[in-house]
C-alpha cells in the first residue's frame, strides 16, 4: 500500500489517486453525475475504461478473419526438439 489505501500494482497513477481523493469527498450522486459525464467524454474520444472488456473492443476493429484461417508464424522449435 502507498498509504492512501492503493496498492501500486493496481495499475492506478499518482494523478488517478489525487483524482479519486477529490471525487471521493463528493456526495454520492454527485459522483455518480461526473462518472456518467466523464464515460460519456472518453468513450466519444475512443477511450477505454479500465472495466471495459477489451475483448469486445479488439473484436469491433479486428477485420474479416477467414474461418479456421491461421497465421502464418515461423516456428522457434521442431516438435523433435521437445522432450
């Protein structure tokens, strides 16, 4: 913990922990106001919060993939050299 109740590896950056202290001292609906104002900015500018799954958002800019289409890799080991 960093003593203000995160713990680094949380991912959150110094600037998200002063935020939060800011918008935590606010009343509930308040904060439940500028979340919807805030979702509503990001998502218009393309950003992703840190609850969205990102498997729907790859999905959504991935192109037409031909089913059961591989790619094409170059193999690091042969399957003789596994043991």
């Amino acid at each position: 913990m960093d003593g203000k109740g995160w713990k680094p590896e949380y991912g959150i950056s110094p600037e998200g922990v002063e935020i939060l202290g800011y918008i935590e001292a606010l009343p509930q609906d308040v904060r439940r106001q500028l979340a919807s104002a805030v979702a509503r900015l990001c998502r218009s500018e393309g950003y992703l919060s840190l609850h969205d799954d990102l498997r729907k958002a790859l999905a959504r800019h991935a192109g037409p993939r031909a089913k059961g289409a591989l790619a094409k890799v170059i193999p690091i080991f042969r399957a003789l050299q596994r043991g």
